[in-house]
C-alpha cells in the first residue's frame, strides 16, 4: 500500500484508522473521504466530501488521488439497520458494489470489513468456525455475508485483490459507538467514570465477542501487508480478542471503581440481534495464513479505557 483511499472515513472505525495509517504511510498517502465534513480528518492530511453512492466521484477521486488501495467502510450499523432496512441495503451494498468496480477498474486492492453480525442463529455458538453456516437474521448481517460473497466473486471473476476480517464488537476510548449492538461495552466505560451507574440493554448473561480497537486496526494493516500467496481465504477472516458478558464487564471495572453499580432495561432488538450471534469465534485460520495475534485482553483494555475516559473531563 502507497496510496490509500478511506471511504466513510468519519465513523467508527475510519476516524481511527486514518489516524493509524497516516502515522505508517505518511499523512499526505492516506486520502480520507466521508459524506460530511470532517474537520479533525482534514487537519492532518488530504480530506474530501463524497458520498460514496456515486461511482463516478469514486472512480474520479481514485484516478485523480493515484489510489492503490481503498478501504470501503461504509456501513449502517446492525440496530440502525433493523430500524432502516431498505437505507441499509442501498447504503451498506450500494458503497460496497461501487467499491469493488472502482477497484477492478483502477487495479486497486480492497479492504471491506465483515462481522461477527454474518453469522446467524443457526451457526455454531462457540468457537464459530471459519467456514459454516451463515444464515444471519437481521438486515446488518445480509449484508455482510452478500459483502463477503461479492468480494470472493470479484477476486475469483476479475482478479481483485480483495480482503476482509469478520469484526467482533469493537471497544475504543476515542471514537463514541453508532448504533450498534455491542455498544453497551463501550458506553460502560464512559457511565462508568461519568456517572458511576450503567443500566444495560443487553441481558447480563449473553455473551458476545470483542475486540479493543488498537488489534482492529493493526489487523487492518496487518492482512492488507500480508503475502497474497499464503491466504486461503479473503473474504472474510474471523480474527478474536475476548469474549464477556455485561455482568464480567461490570464485575472487571467494579474491581477498580468498587462503588459502580449496573442495572437492566433490555432492548428487545438488541437483546435478539445479541442472542443471534456467536458467544466467541475460531480465529485459527487468520493465525495460520497471516499471523494474526491479538495482543488485548479485557483486563489491560479496562485499565487503559478508564484511564483515557478520565482525562476527558467528561460532564
């Protein structure tokens, strides 16, 4: 990677991951884009304005950016999806499919992620193999198993240097949650220090994969750098960090703030996306194809999130 293009650069994961590559490649290889103004993005390196549901701004900023690599991360999340399901398709698929055109035309490699969302009731709960039944119930997880599919057609069909991980939820101390079902384990650090009380929407005994999002974005760089003629898979890899539940959340930040106290308001929506999905993924053939390592548990990432949540000031 040289030239690099951030599509949705102002979410969850692309704020972060600009940063994150602007500190590897250079600020000025790393071209964020978003359908609103970034200013934060803007400051420290090449920002543009682009709804990427136009193909051809897309195909005109690659060529224009002399782009070698784009990162499509473009998403509705999976509880905003199932509020919006017809926006969700046309904005999560729509992104995508131009993304992958641009890419075949312009010779680019592509990183789209997955999640743990692809997965669906019927796979296995524990240690979710690589390869399995994906039959996901919410409009989030059609999504991503349609990505992952058309990511593999496109390798196979046009030769597109296509990659993807399956995300679990993903834990960051810089970048607030939008809209997802994992959000709870982020919005307990922040009550956690604001207010020393948390009501959770999600029931205390569901467990769900994490992943603290300095091992995301390292695992962005990392199969994006990673030899093409040792990866069996593309799309997508399960990568895996830690798997809790709310109540070993709350019990892990108790330890260190004795008077925090949870209580419950379950979501319905959230409570069945959550029970839907794997308690925890076999993250094997990421290891063995790239030398995938998570390097985060939940006890070092507690430390960590509260110590940055408190220099916040947060009201």
């Amino acid at each position: 990677m040289k030239r690099i293009l951030i599509v949705g650069a102002g979410g969850q994961i692309g704020s972060e991951l600009t940063t994150y590559l602007r500190k590897i490649y250079g600020n000025d290889n790393v071209v964020a884009t978003d359908v609103r103004e970034c200013k934060q993005l803007a400051e420290s390196g090449p920002f543009e304005v682009m709804n990427a549901l136009d193909a051809n701004a897309m195909a005109e900023m690659v060529s224009r950016q002399k782009i070698d690599s784009i990162f499509n991360l473009v998403a509705l999340l999976s509880a905003v999806g199932e509020a919006k399901p017809q926006t969700a398709w046309q904005v999560n698929i729509g992104a995508l499919m131009n993304s992958l055109e641009v890419a075949r035309q312009y010779n680019c490699a592509l990183f789209t992620p997955s999640s743990i969302g692809a997965f669906g009731p019927s796979s296995p709960k524990d240690k979710t193999p690589q390869d399995t039944v994906m039959r996901p119930t919410t409009m989030y997880g059609v999504c991503k198993v349609t990505g992952e599919m058309l990511g593999d057609y496109y390798h196979s069909r046009f030769g597109v240097d296509t990659r993807s991980v399956r995300f679990p939820g993903l834990i960051s101390n810089v970048t607030l949650p939008g809209g997802g079902t994992t959000d709870y384990a982020v919005e307990i650090y922040y009550e956690a220090i604001r207010s020393g009380r948390f009501t959770c929407p999600v029931p205390g005994d569901v467990y769900m994969d994490m992943m603290y999002m300095p091992d995301a974005l390292r695992a962005c760089v990392e199969l994006m750098e990673a030899d093409p003629t040792k990866l069996v898979h593309r799309n997508s890899f399960n990568i895996a960090s830690m798997s809790f539940t709310p109540e070993i959340i709350y019990a892990e930040i108790k330890k260190r703030l004795p008077d925090f106290t949870m209580d419950y308001d379950v979501d319905p929506v959230k409570k069945e996306i959550a029970e839907s999905w794997p308690n925890s993924l076999d993250d094997t053939c990421a290891r063995e194809e790239w030398g995938w390592r998570p390097e985060w548990d939940l006890s070092r990432m507690t430390d960590d999130m509260l110590e940055v949540i408190r220099k916040k000031n947060l009201k």
